[in-house]
C-alpha cells in the first residue's frame, strides 16, 4: 500500500505519517501543496491519498477534484485531514468525491477509525 | 484676485452701461447687460459648485477607507486578539499535554530498566552456577512476571509516545491562526498608509482598500475554527462531520 500525505505544516506530515506508520502502513511518501502532490499522483502508483485542505498554491479540494477528474486517478481513495469545520466545507468536499473527513484535532483512533472505514468499503 | 478684479471691472463697465441705457429709456439694452452680469454670476457659481462636488467626492472616497478602518478597529482587531488568545491556550494545552506523558512514563520506564537490572544481576548469579536451586525457582517466578509486566509497561510507554506524537499538532493549527492574524495586520498597515494619503490630500484616486476585505460569500479555506469567534455554521467536534457526512449519505 503506497500513500501519499498531503500538508503544507512539515510537523502535521510527520504526525500523520508516524500514525499511519503505527497502523502498518510504512510506503509513505510526502507532499506541501497540491501541486506538488499531483504529478506525482500522476507519475506514481499511489494507492491512497491524504491530503490537508487549506494549503498555498493548490489547495485540497482542488487537489480533490483534479484526482477525481484524472482518468487514471479518479477511483484512488482520498481521506481529507482539516482544520476546515464550516459545513459547507464538508459538503463541498463530500460533493466532491472525498471517501472520508477528520477535522483537527484528530486522535490517532479516529484516523483509523476512518482509514480502515474506507478499505472496508472498497473491499 | 486677477479674476476677480476682472469681474469687479466688468461688472462696473456693466453698471455704468446699465445707468447710461436707462438714462437713455432704453430698457432693452439694460435687460441685455443684466442678464450677461447674471450669466457672470452663475459660471462663477457653477466653478464653485463644481469645486464643492469634487471635495465632497475626495472625502467621500476618503470616507470608505474610513468605515474599513472602522470596521478593523471594531470587529477584525478584537477577533485577532481571541485569535491569539486561542493560540496561547493551544500551545500551552499541548504542552502541558507532553509534560503530563513524559511525567507519567518517566518512572514507567525507570521501573522498566530497574527490573531488568535486578534479573541480570540474578541471571549472571545462575550462569556463574553460584544459584540455589529455591533461588533458581524464585528467578522463574520473577522472570514470569517482569515478561508480564514489561508487556504492559511498554504498551503505556507506546501509547503515552503516540500522544506526545498527537499533541504536536498544535503547530499547523496555531501556525494556520497566526498567517490569518499576519494577514490582518498586513492590511491594517496598507489602510494605515492609505490613510495617511488621504490626511495628506495626496490620495491616489479610487479607493482601492475596500476590495482587500475577505469575500465570505464563496467557499475558501478559512483555517481552524476558533471557539468563541468562529461560531455560525461551524462542527464543533469529529462526530458532527460524521452526523453531517451519514445525512449525505455517506
């Protein structure tokens, strides 16, 4: 399994990583923004994709929306990692094709909780 | 002045062909010179009209940098202030977050490394052969339980880590709160220059630090929600996205 963490905060990607890390997942590879992340989607064999929303140069639920609009990506998991708590948010980003949403603070549970929500559903 | 002395001189011109025309009975030129010393009057009254028009435009334009300043000094400056208030307590919760683990697995892991010194000093005894058998059996039970415990303790040692893991994630939501109050400031000080022009009489035409101010009727990224600021149509917790997520059906 080959994810893809998305945050412009270097400290929020090493927490998330070493979380993701503890639940096994140790093919873990890094971006800041979404255009960085995205042709390296692109290019890469990615399998899982968590990306932060709020991000300078592209943002997340661009980023979002690019993937699910790339034929080669568009069935590619995406869990959204945000600070972002307006409810329009969550629609826009539920509207949008996001297979789940943690609002930070998040606790290590919750993000498993969520991740092992969205393989379950893909079988 | 020189204008103006003109005009008098006109004026007097004016009058004395006025005087002249009506000594004379002529009251048709006399009308004709009342009405072109009318006409005088009113390019000069329009000149000041015009003059009164364009200040009341300049302090008009002056006056909508003025509301936004007004509006900063009101509403943004105290928001920025509990903004900042939030990331004192957010840093100082998250600290003491860390304390609190470090305190707690200190002695954890001090017990840990005291044990394990016990059971070798013990464990040298029996490869010296210097052991009782009761010892040897006693060592058993000893060892027994240090397997059990040391379990145990290093699942706390793992988790009280994972928190201390968690907590540091204060620096991407203070740091996301602290760009938006640098933002502000940023903007305080353009409308500060801008004000300075205005005073000055020197302002560039067209008020152009309106348009700084955020438009909150499209979807953008605002950072973390802020208790006490940020209160209309925010979740406040993991389990409202999840309650707002199962209603979209997900």
């Amino acid at each position: 399994m080959k994810i893809l963490v998305v945050d412009d905060f270097s400290t929020m990607r090493r927490i998330i990583k070493n979380l993701l890390r503890d639940l096994g997942f140790t093919n873990i590879s890094e971006a800041d923004d979404g255009q960085t992340a995205l042709p390296m989607l692109q290019n890469g064999d990615f399998d899982f994709l968590v990306t932060d929303w709020n991000m300078p140069g592209m943002t997340g639920i661009d980023l979002l929306k690019a993937v699910r609009a790339d034929a080669k990506l568009q069935t590619m998991p995406v869990l959204m990692v945000t600070a972002e708590a307006k409810k329009d948010q969550i629609v826009e980003a539920a509207q949008a094709g996001v297979n789940g949403y943690v609002v930070k603070p998040f606790t290590a549970e919750t993000l498993k909780e969520k991740i092992e929500k969205i393989f379950e559903r893909i079988g | 002045m020189t204008d103006n002395n003109q005009n008098k001189l006109i004026s007097l011109a004016h009058a004395k062909e006025l005087v002249a025309s009506l000594e004379a009975g002529d009251n048709e030129q006399a009308e004709l010179i009342l009405d072109q010393m009318a006409l005088a009057r009113d390019s000069d009254l329009f000149k000041e009209l015009g003059k009164l028009t364009r200040e009341l435009h300049d302090s008009l334009s002056g006056m909508h940098a003025d509301s936004r300043i007004a509006d900063l000094a009101e509403k943004d400056i105290p928001d920025a202030k509990e903004r900042l208030n939030y990331v004192v307590t957010v840093t100082e919760q998250a600290a003491h977050k860390t304390l609190n683990v470090v305190e707690e697995c200190l002695p954890v892991a001090e017990k840990l490394q005291a044990n394990g010194k016990t059971l070798r000093d013990s464990w040298q005894k029996f490869r010296k052969k210097e052991m009782s058998s009761d010892d040897f059996r006693s060592l058993c039970l000893e060892l027994d339980e240090f397997f059990d415990e040391a379990s145990d303790q290093m699942s706390s040692i793992h988790k009280g880590l994972s928190d201390v893991l968690l907590a540091q994630d204060y620096q991407d939501i203070t740091g996301q709160i602290i760009r938006r109050v640098i933002g502000l400031v940023q903007e305080v000080e353009g409308n500060l220059v801008s004000l300075v022009r205005i005073t000055g009489q020197r302002m560039v035409a067209g008020g152009d630090t309106a348009e700084t101010k955020e438009e909150d009727d499209k979807i953008k990224a605002v950072g973390p929600a802020v208790p006490g600021v940020d209160t209309s149509d925010v979740v406040s917790n993991q389990d409202d996205v999840d309650d707002l997520l199962s209603s979209l059906g997900f």
